[in-house]
C-alpha cells in the first residue's frame, strides 16, 4: 500500500505527501489520501488523451472494438495485437497500409493514432492531399520551416490516402521533404490503394519516387488489405430481401 502510494506521488511529481502520511500512522487517512490521488491521476490521463485527440484531427473516431482483420496479411512475427502494443512507435518505425478501397485501411490508422495518444504519444492526422496543401500555403507565407519544427515534434505522422489525387511537382517535393525529416525520426503510418511500383504516377518524378519509398519501407511494417469494400458490404446489407 505505501509502495502503491510512492509510486503515485513520483507519478504525479508530489514531493511531500509520502513523509506527511509516514508521520500520521493512520491506515484509514493512507487509504484515503491514494484514492484522491488515483482520481487525480485518472483525472489528468483522461485530459491529457482528450487534448492529444483533439490536436490529432482524425476525421472519425475509429477504436478496434469489432474490428475483423481475416483479410489483412501482416508481416511474419507481426499481428494486430503486437501492433497495439506499439513497439513499433518505441522504435520509431513505420506502418504501411496497403490495398484495396474500403478495406479498412483508415480505420486501422485512425484506432492506432487513438492507442498512441492513449499511451500519451503526440500524434497528427492528415488526408496527404491536405497535408501538401497546407505546406504549399506555409511555403508561400514564407512559414513552413516554422511548420516543418512543428511536425517534427509529433511522435506519430499519419498519411491517410496517399494514391488517390496526384500531386504536383512541387506538392511531392514538399511532402518528400516532411517523409525525409521523419525518417529514423518519427514513426509514419501511410495508407495507400497503391502498390509502390505505381507512386511514381503520384509523385510524378521517378527518383524522388523511389527516394520516397526508400525512407518509407527501410524500417516499416507493411500490411496488405484485400478483400470487399466494407462500405458496399454495409450498403448492400441494407438493401431489403426479396
Ligand atoms: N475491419 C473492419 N471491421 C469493421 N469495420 C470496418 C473494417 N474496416 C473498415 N470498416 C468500416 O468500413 C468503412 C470503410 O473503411 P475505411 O475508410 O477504413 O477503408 P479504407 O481502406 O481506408 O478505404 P479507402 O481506400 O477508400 O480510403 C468505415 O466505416 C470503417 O469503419
Ligand atoms: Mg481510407
């Protein structure tokens, strides 16, 4: 029970309260006094997830409660529990969602963002098309280096629909850019209805392509999402039986 009580106070950087409640041998004011400080501690867990989800952006909230994965192919040694375990983030490596439309590809990305910032991760979420947007305004207020240092304090980058809208040849400069400062740095969640061979349609230019992709998949779990779309699955269930 005091050991329990130390390891709150460390927790919540309290540098008196052990020796008050050690120099008042009451057992029920101990119990008393870790119960406050348990709400305390929740209290402020909670507020801290409330505020990294908020400053994620993710578009819906997404949790894996119902989540079916037969039709996702991980890596060997990998599984969607190992991923939750977020060894990975520790390691600062990357997560490459891969296949086909409606598979549930930014379902994943988005519940994994949420466990990060569960476990007090700094996490940022961007549709890619949006994120090179945002960097072409930064560059031409003359801003982005100060949004680029913004960037690289988060934990976590996720690239949500890389593949659906090309980018221009300045939009792909800029966006290898944030990928090459990431790089060995952060950790990068991407997801893509593209295999790789297929960027360079995206990115235009075939050695920033392939330059790209390098950083990416050095150190990168890469999973494949085959299948239906879920959302037709879904639609097609509401249709009424004859
Ligand atoms: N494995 C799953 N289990 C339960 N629901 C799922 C699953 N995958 C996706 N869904 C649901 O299906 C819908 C489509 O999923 P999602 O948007 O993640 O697909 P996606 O692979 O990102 O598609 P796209 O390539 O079009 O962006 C969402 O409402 C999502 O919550
Ligand atoms: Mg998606």
């Amino acid at each position: 029970m005091r050991a329990d009580l130390t390891e709150l106070c460390r927790q919540l950087r309290l540098a008196h309260v052990v020796d008050y409640v050690a120099q008042h041998p009451d057992k029920e004011m101990g119990q008393w006094v870790e119960q406050l400080l348990l709400a305390e501690r929740d209290g402020r867990r909670r507020a801290k997830l409330g505020k990294l989800v908020q400053q994620a952006g993710f578009p819906h909230l997404k949790t894996f409660d119902g989540y079916v994965e037969n039709h996702i192919t991980y890596p060997e040694g990998s599984s969607l529990d190992r991923l939750r375990e977020m060894e990975w983030l520790e390691q600062r490596e990357n997560l490459l969602l891969m296949g086909a439309v409606g598979t549930g590809k930014t379902h994943m990305a988005t519940a994994l963002g949420i466990e990060a910032c569960r476990q007090g991760h700094a996490v940022q979420f961007y549709r890619a098309s949006d994120l090179v947007a945002v960097l072409q305004e930064k560059f031409a207020a003359g801003t982005l280096s100060r949004f680029r240092e913004k960037l690289k304090k988060l934990e976590l980058l996720i690239l949500d629909e890389v593949g659906y809208v090309p980018f221009s040849q300045s939009g792909s400069e800029l966006l290898f850019n944030v990928i090459a400062d990431c790089y060995e740095q952060q950790s990068v969640i991407v997801t893509s209805n593209l295999e790789f061979g297929q960027w360079t349609s995206i990115f235009g230019d075939t050695k920033l392509t392939s330059a790209l992709v390098d950083r990416l998949v050095h150190h990168a779990h890469i999973l494949s999402f085959t299948g239906d779309s879920f959302r037709l699955k879904q639609a097609m269930e509401r249709i009424p039986q004859i």
